[in-house]
C-alpha cells in the first residue's frame, strides 16, 4: 500500500509538472513526421498480464523493423532522436503508472517474446509491477550509443546487455523499500537533465563499484560489505512459466486494439 501510495503521489505530481513538456513535443512530432502523436505497445505487466506501454512516437510509421530498438535505428525521426536522448517518449508512461500497470519504480517492462525468452528471470521479476526506472536503466541510460558502437548489436543486446540488466533487476527486488524507490527516482531526474550526473549514476559507478548500483541508502543495507550481486553471472534454470500464467498472458487491459492511436 505504501509503495503503491508513492506511486501514486509521484505519478500525478511529474505529470502535471510535463504538460507542457508534453504539448511542446506534441508539436513538433506533428511537425516532423506524419502519424499519431502517441504510440502504445504490448508489454508484459504483473504476473504476465499484458498492458498497453505508452509513449511517444519517435518513429516513421511503415518502417519494417524488430519490436525493440538497437542503436541507430534508420526508423528513428529527427524529432524522435532528440525525444529518446532525454527520455522525454517515456513520460506517457506516467499514466500507466496512474492506471495500476505499472509502477515509479521497477523493473522495465518488455515485450512479451523477451519475457518467454528470459523466462527463468522474468517469472521473478514479474512478481511485481514493471517500473518506469530502475538501476538496471541509470546503468544503461547510453544504451543506444553502446549498441550503435557495437558491430553485432543483436547479439551483444540479447547475450550481454538483457542478462546484466537482469541480474541488477533481481538485485533490485533483494533491497527494495521505498527509501532505495525514492533514491532511485531522484537519480533518475537527476541523470536525465545533467549529462555529468547521468555518467556518475550510470557506467562510471558500475565499473567503479557494482554494489552501488543498489546500495542508495547506506543505512538500510547491513554494515557487513555484501558480496556484489553482478560479480557472478547465475546460471540460467529453465523455468516452465506455469500454465495460468500463460493464459493470463494473452489478456491486455488494452485501451485500443491499434498499435498506435492520435490525439
């Protein structure tokens, strides 16, 4: 009920305070490229409940393409560039904060094949409400240039980047409380609007110390220096995601039944 309180509280005042960020990238994606404002997309929620994600079209519609983007995508408006690089396509995502899919605060959502994919992780992970932020995204908030840097960014995004942002996610869920949900949120702002701050809270502290990744508020965590948690990659166990589970899979609390819609 707390967590969900400070949901809640966050949610409303951020959006409130990005109306007008909101109407001023409106106009200019207008401007920019024919189609929809907004975007919506399958991701899969709570206990493999499927949700409509919300954001921001940052993209030519028609552009034949994976559901996921890795790096320079051509598909990408010039809008869309300047939208993705300040996360500015995430802030619709306020609202399905405010309608219960997901959360300030977790691990981010995906598209349901990652999910069935990485199922040994993702029927932990999805215990809980996907989240808007979380360490896993303040490590990789340059993930676009890694993988535009990246000869086989396929490969590097399904064998390196998908397994480390699990094993932080799972981390996550091992120290949660709201304390580290606040940190986490504050870091995240912080990082989006100073370029400095964004490599001090991301690559730069994971190779200087990957315990700090989760380790917000020093009080909470024991005196006795933890073993860090992304030193050892875990084994993956294949896991069968039980049968409700799956059929819960196909439902959508959907607000359409179109990939994307105008306003």
């Amino acid at each position: 009920m707390l967590k969900r309180a400070f949901d809640l509280s966050c949610a409303t005042i951020l959006l409130i305070l990005s109306i007008p960020i909101l109407a001023f990238a409106a106009l200019l994606i207008k401007l920019d490229s024919a189609g929809p404002v907004m975007f919506c997309q399958h991701r899969m929620g709570r206990k493999f409940m499927r949700f409509q994600l919300f954001k921001l079209r940052t993209m030519n519609l028609g552009g034949a393409g994976p559901a996921y983007t890795l790096g320079a995508d051509p598909r990408i408006t010039r809008v869309g560039r300047w939208l993705r690089k300040y996360k500015i396509d995430e802030l619709p995502q306020l609202l399905n904060v405010l309608l219960g899919d997901m959360s300030m605060v977790g691990p981010r959502p995906v598209i349901p094949e990652l999910a069935f994919e990485f199922d040994w992780a993702y029927v932990r992970l999805l215990a809980v409400r996907p989240g808007l932020t979380d360490p896993a995204s303040l490590k990789y908030s340059n993930e676009t240039e890694i993988l535009a840097a990246t000869p086989d960014a396929y490969r590097h995004f399904k064998t390196v980047i998908t397994p480390d942002k699990i094993r932080i996610s799972l981390a996550y869920l091992k120290y949660a409380s709201v304390w580290t949900d606040l940190a986490i949120v504050v870091k995240t702002a912080l990082a989006l609007v100073s370029p400095s701050m964004r490599l001090r809270f991301g690559p730069a502290a994971a190779r200087q110390n990957p315990v700090t990744q989760i380790s917000f508020v020093p009080h909470i965590v024991s005196s006795r220096r933890p073993e860090p948690p992304f030193s050892r990659i875990p084994t993956p166990v294949k896991c069968e995601v039980p049968a409700r589970m799956i059929e819960r899979s196909k439902l959508t609390r959907a607000v359409s039944d179109r990939d994307s819609w105008s306003i």
